[in-house]
C-alpha cells in the first residue's frame, strides 16, 4: 500500500519560508515522478511542482516560479518543496502526489498521479 505523508506546514508571515516534506512508501520511490498540489478554501486544486523520478528535471507552475523549490532525496524516501517569499496567495492545503507509471515524465495533470498524501495546511498572514 503506498502512503505519503506530508510535514512542515504552518502560519509564517508574508515574507517568510516553509520547507514542506512528503515521505513516501510502498513504492519504488526513485523510479517516480513526484509533484506538489495545492487547494485554496473554494478553488480548485492547483498544480504547484514535479520533479522526474531522478530529480534532474523540474517544472513548476508561473506563479510560484523563482520563489518555490522541489527536490527529492532517493535514498530518504523524500520530496521537499521550499518555499520562500511567500505571499498571501499561497495560503493552501499542500498535498503531495506520486505519478502513475514507473520512470514517466513528471506532469501537472492530476488524474497522471494516482497516491495523494493528506495534505499539509500553509497559512501566510499579513
């Protein structure tokens, strides 16, 4: 059964930095892309990063571009997201989510991830 689980979350001010980790098992991690989602209260879930299974490439999404980092450690189990210069807007459930297929190209299609962790609230107040 895989599982992933998120920490790190919390209230930082405008300004501030999180470093989010998901831990996952069950799978072969180091053979999947991993990417980062976010829900804010009354919207729909957005893509936020993904990083390929050998953590050489990554894409993120334009709003968080320059500001967030995801990266992965193979031998931990382990995806990260650092966020730094957070803004109001990134205030969010963060959830962290495994592709699919083995040794796939990451993407910011949901419905390509099949395990999504709980989630892991990020407030950023003013």
């Amino acid at each position: 059964q895989v599982q992933l689980v998120e920490s790190g979350g919390g209230l930082v001010q405008a300004g501030g930095s999180l470093r989010l980790s998901c831990a996952a098992s069950g799978r072969t991690f180091s053979s999947y892309a991993m990417a980062w989602f976010r829900q804010a209260p009354g919207k729909e879930r957005k893509f936020v990063a993904a990083i390929s299974y050998s953590g050489r490439t990554t894409y993120y999404a334009d709003s968080v571009k320059g500001r967030f980092t995801i990266s992965r450690d193979n031998a931990k189990n382990t995806v990260y997201l650092q966020m730094s210069s957070l803004k109001l807007e990134d205030t969010a459930v963060y959830s962290c989510a495994i592709r699919r297929s083995r040794y796939s190209n990451p993407t910011q299609v949901p419905n390509e991830y099949d395990y999504w962790g709980q989630g892991t609230q990020v407030t950023v107040s003013s």
